[in-house]
C-alpha cells in the first residue's frame, strides 16, 4: 500500500451514533491533517498533528475528536454528529508542516 | 473578498482546446499550489512553484510574484482532464495552506 489511505470510503450515520474515521500515511511524513470540503465551499483545515502533537484546531466543535497515536496514523473520532456534518473529510500528510501535502482519497459522510 | 481568487468558477471545453484557468491572491506568499480533484474526491498535488514556470506533460503553470497571479494552462485538452483545479498558497505568516473555492472543468469530446 502506497500514498495515504482512508478508510472508510463513505460512512453513512445517525445523529446518535459514534463511528471514526481513519487515515494511514506510508510516505514517512511527519506532518498530518483533516480537511472538511463541503459541496461548491474551499476546503476547511479542521486539525493539524506535527510529530504526533497536535498544533492547530480550527474552532472545530467537540463533536469531531481527532487522534494521532503515532506518526503513520491518524483519526477522527465522530459522535452526536449534525446533518450540516455531512461532507468529503479529507486526510492528508506532508514533511514538514510548510511542504507540499499529499491527499487521500477522502471518506463521504453522511449524518441522517 | 477571499484571499484566494480563481476564474472562471465554472469552464466547458471541447476536445484539443487550450485552457487556462487563472489564480490571483492578496497575501504574501512562500509558495503556491495547485492541485486536482477527480469527481471520486481524491485530490492530488500537479504543481507547487514560488517563481518563474513549470511544466508537466501537457499542463503548464506559471506565476508572477509581482502581479500576484498564477495560471494554469493546459494544452490538447482531453475528456480525461474534466477535474476540479483548485489553487492554494502557502502564506509567509505561516504554514496553512489558503484554498481557492476551485474551477470545475469539462472536456467534451
């Protein structure tokens, strides 16, 4: 496996509900991020982990929990989620927090 | 007024044409990106320049420091390069990238 992999591909869940999403690098990268991309809006940084620590979170609500036990992994963990959630969450890594950020194929969420 | 400006928002083509799709921003920058998302949502990284030119294939991009503009150019274009071309900078104050709302393009053959 090669690049920066996302699973799930499309998550479909209640309002009630806990699921997480997850994202692997295999790049050697030190540097990882969740984007949310609504329909026809630019991409929102949502969180940043650089060596494992997290250095920056965008007024993003308590309902998104994100998790980086180690430089290769990293995770959003989703619970009582609203449907204006609903959208593309994008991971993606780089080296160096200022160099060029390579995407994963994204997780389509859906919160009924 | 976004940081970040791309035109035309919306682009429809025929086969072989020349396209260019434009990028203007309002902040110093380290560096600017541009990158191409597929309609699966998968983004990937075409170009990242700071001066000058660069080309790839069939697609060119190029800046003006000065002018504070980039373009995007592709030449022969084919159905495979309907995409969504986004436009980002990486701004001197830090290392977040500022995002272009993006151009849909369509490539009828």
């Amino acid at each position: 496996e090669t690049g920066v992999t996302q699973t799930p591909r499309h998550l479909v869940m209640g309002m009630t509900n806990k699921k997480s999403l997850k994202c692997e690098q295999h790049l050697g990268h030190n540097a990882m991020y969740w984007y949310k991309q609504s329909a026809k809006k630019p991409l929102e940084l949502m969180f940043v982990y650089s060596l494992e620590e997290r250095v920056e979170n965008n007024s993003v609500p308590s309902r998104f929990s994100p998790e980086c036990p180690n430089s290769s992994h990293l995770f959003l963990h989703l619970h009582t989620l609203q449907p204006e959630d609903s959208a593309l969450y994008l991971c993606a890594s780089s080296q160096e927090r200022a160099y060029e950020q390579y995407f994963g194929p994204g997780t389509r969420l859906t919160v009924t | 007024k976004n940081e970040v400006e791309q035109s035309p928002q919306n682009l429809t083509a025929q086969e072989g044409e020349f396209i260019t799709i434009n990028c203007s921003y309002s902040v110093g920058i380290s560096a600017l990106h541009w990158l191409q998302q597929h309609p699966g949502g998968g983004i990937v990284s075409l170009f990242m320049l700071s001066s000058g030119k660069k080309k790839h294939g069939r697609l060119i991009a190029t800046i003006n420091i000065q002018e504070k503009h980039s373009s995007l150019h592709i030449t022969a274009s084919h159905p495979r390069d309907s995409a969504v071309y986004i436009c980002a900078v990486s701004p001197d104050s830090n290392y977040q990238l500022i995002w272009g709302a993006g151009t849909k393009l369509i490539i009828k053959p």
